[in-house]
C-alpha cells in the first residue's frame, strides 16, 4: 500500500516537471513573436435581398370611383404613360378645349396687336388732327356766340310767343258771339280765319323762339362735344406713343393671365384624376379592380425599374461592415439558382445602425452586373461574398 502511494506521488511530481518544461517551451515560443504581426483577414459573407432600382407604390391625391384600369400586371410602361383614372373627365375636357379655344383666340388678338402697334398709332394721329380741326371749327363758332344778344333775341322771342298767345286768346273770344251762327255765314268765317291767323302766327312765335334756343344749344353743344372728342382723340394717341394700345394690351394680358391660370387648375384635376407612370418600368401589382372606390393615398399599383437590379444586406455586424469599402467587388447566389454565380459591386455602406436582437447591423447595397443574370425577381434571397483583396 505504501509502495503504490508513492508510486503515485513520484508519477505526480514528474507530470509537474514535464508541464512546467513545456509551458516554458510554449512562452519561449510566444516571446519570438512579433507584436504587430497582421491578423489574417477573413472573408465576410452576409445574406440579402434583391430590390429594384427605382420602385414606386401609386396613390391617387383625390377619391373617386375607378373608371379605367389601363394596364395589367407585368405591363412595361414609359414615364407619363396614364395607368389608371378615377372618376369622369368627360366635362373637364370639354372645358379644357374651351379654355384652350378662348386661349388661342386671346394671344392671337395680342400678337395682333404687337404687330399693329405702328398703324394704330397712324391711325390715332390721324384721328387726332380731325379732332383737333373740328374743334377748331367748334370753337371759332362758340366763340362768336353773344350771350347777351341771345338773351335779348330770346327774350324778345318769348315777349312775341306772348303777345302772340294773347291774340289768339282775343280772336277765340270774339269768334265765340258768333258760334250759333251758320257755318258759312260770312261773319263767322271772317272771325274763324282771324283765329286761324293768329294761331298760325303764334305758332310761327313759338318755332321762332325755339330756332334761337336750338342754334345756340347748337353751337354750344358742337363746342362741348367736339372739346370731348379731342380729349378722347388725344389719350388715344397717347396710348399708343410708346407701342400697343396700353389698356388694350393689359386687357389682354390679363385675359390671358386668367385663362392660363383656369388651364393650369384644370390640368390640376385632371391629373389628380389620372395615376401616371413616374418612370419607365414595369406594373408589378395592382390592388384595386375597376369600379371600386379608390380612398386619398389608398395604395393601388406599384411600379419598379428592373433594368437594374440591387441587393441590400439584411445581417452585416459591426465588426463585419468595418471590412467593407464602396467598389468592392462581390459574389451573389441566389437561393433560388443554387450554384449560379453572379457578380455586383459595392454600390454605398449605411451610416444608420438598427438593431436586431441585440446585435448591430449595417445595410450594404450592392450594384448587380447586369451581364449573364438568371431570371431574377424582387424579394429573392441572396448569399453575398464580399471579395478580399
């Protein structure tokens, strides 16, 4: 018993010396290593998904019935293509083509008027000098009216009206004794003709009278008139020294500001009316069918651009993307083409982490070259091989 105790202690001693010769070997062999050897670099691989370039989901600005799908599923569409409407346009056009209408007529009455401007201005100058001669005329007239002598005519022409009346009144009175009498009795004829005389003059009194009033009226009126003419003649031609007609011209401009303007809030509606490609692509899912109501920013198609494809990792660490850099070639498999190797570049690096269980994680994307590619689709996995150099 005591022999294999110390059997056992002997063995135990001896294991100790062999460890420490071998951990001092092992630190011996550490020590000659050098402090700023390289660490070997490994290759990063991450999983992403593929993405368009460019995609859109389309909403409409306004609700509204849809009255026409235009376009299907898988439909290649150019930028302004109409892809779907709501409601009818029916009045709205017609309105437009009578704006429209009202618009060409308006500019054209504008360039008329550009193009007019020296005639016009003749034509003024000339109307002018008329003016300027009939008023001329006018004046040298009114100027050689007597106040005070058409006072006196006149008054003298209504004293003559009176006196005039006067008789009339006197030969009515007389004829009266004599009314009883037969008809063709001389004696009353002879009063019925005193009457008539004195009508027939007080009559040509009162034209008398009246002939004064209305050549004076006259003449003071040509006068008036012909004053307002010049006036009238002269801010037309000074309208026009400078060029078109100045009130013509911002009658017209305003014309056709507002026209512009009622154009402009048409085509407003009207687009909110029509869901249109924004950019050459393809129609990769439509949410709505004809004759269903369509809400303000209710999604109802969505379009991509696949003439470039891009893949955006899901699962790069933070002690993993500091090992990427942009251009960096890489490596894709898609999961649905086991084997089929294709290639990308490192296109940008997120900036922004999120987390994901605790883990922080970095979205690289990667431009795919478009040579030699299978038959990809949005949404596929991807295994990506970020390529050391």
């Amino acid at each position: 018993m005591k022999k294999k105790m110390l059997l056992v202690g002997t063995l135990v001693i001896a294991s100790s010396l062999v460890f420490s010769a071998c951990a001092k070997q092992s630190d011996s062999s550490t020590n000659t290593q050098p402090l700023n050897a390289d660490a070997v670099s490994s290759t990063v691989v991450s999983e992403g998904m593929l993405i368009p370039q460019q995609d859109a989901t389309l909403t409409f600005e306004t609700s509204g019935t849809v009255t026409s799908i235009r376009v299907s599923k898988g439909d290649t569409v150019k930028a302004g293509d109409v892809l779907m409407v709501i409601g009818d346009q029916t009045q709205l056009e017609a309105q437009q083509k009578s704006i429209t209408a009202d618009l060409i007529n308006a500019q054209q009455a504008l360039d008329d008027l550009n193009q007019n401007a020296g005639v016009d201005k003749q034509t003024a100058w000339k109307n002018l000098m008329d003016a300027q001669e009939a008023f001329n005329d006018a004046q040298e007239e009114y100027d050689d009216l007597d106040e005070d002598e058409y006072e006196d005519d006149l008054q003298d022409a209504e004293e003559d009206v009176i006196d005039a009346q006067q008789d009339v009144e006197d030969a009515q009175a007389d004829l009266e004794e004599y009314l009883d009498l037969d008809e063709d009795n001389s004696t009353r004829q002879r009063y019925e003709d005193d009457l008539k005389d004195a009508q027939d003059t007080y009559n040509e009194e009162v034209r008398a009278k009246s002939e004064i009033q209305l050549e004076h009226d006259r003449i003071v009126n040509a006068y008036q008139d012909a004053e307002a003419a010049l006036a009238v003649a002269q801010a037309e031609y000074d309208k026009r020294q400078d060029g078109p007609d100045t009130d013509m011209l911002a009658s017209l401009t305003a014309q056709i500001d507002s026209l512009q303007a009622s154009q402009s809030a048409v085509e407003e509606q009207l687009a909110k009316m029509s869901l249109t490609a924004p950019f050459d692509g393809q129609v990769m899912e439509t949410y709505i069918d004809e004759f269903e109501f369509a809400s303000p920013e209710q999604p109802v198609l969505v379009i991509a651009s696949t003439d470039q494809w891009l893949v955006e990792t899901t699962d790069l660490t933070e002690l993993e993307v500091v090992n990427i850099k942009e251009g960096q070639p890489v490596s894709i498999e898609a999961e649905a083409y086991p084997g089929v190797t294709f290639s990308g570049t490192v296109e940008s690096i997120g900036i922004y982490p999120k987390m994901d269980q605790g883990d922080v994680l970095y979205t690289v994307r990667i431009k795919v070259n478009a040579r030699d590619l299978p038959a990809l689709r949005w949404g596929m996995s991807l295994t990506v091989t970020f390529e050391q150099e």
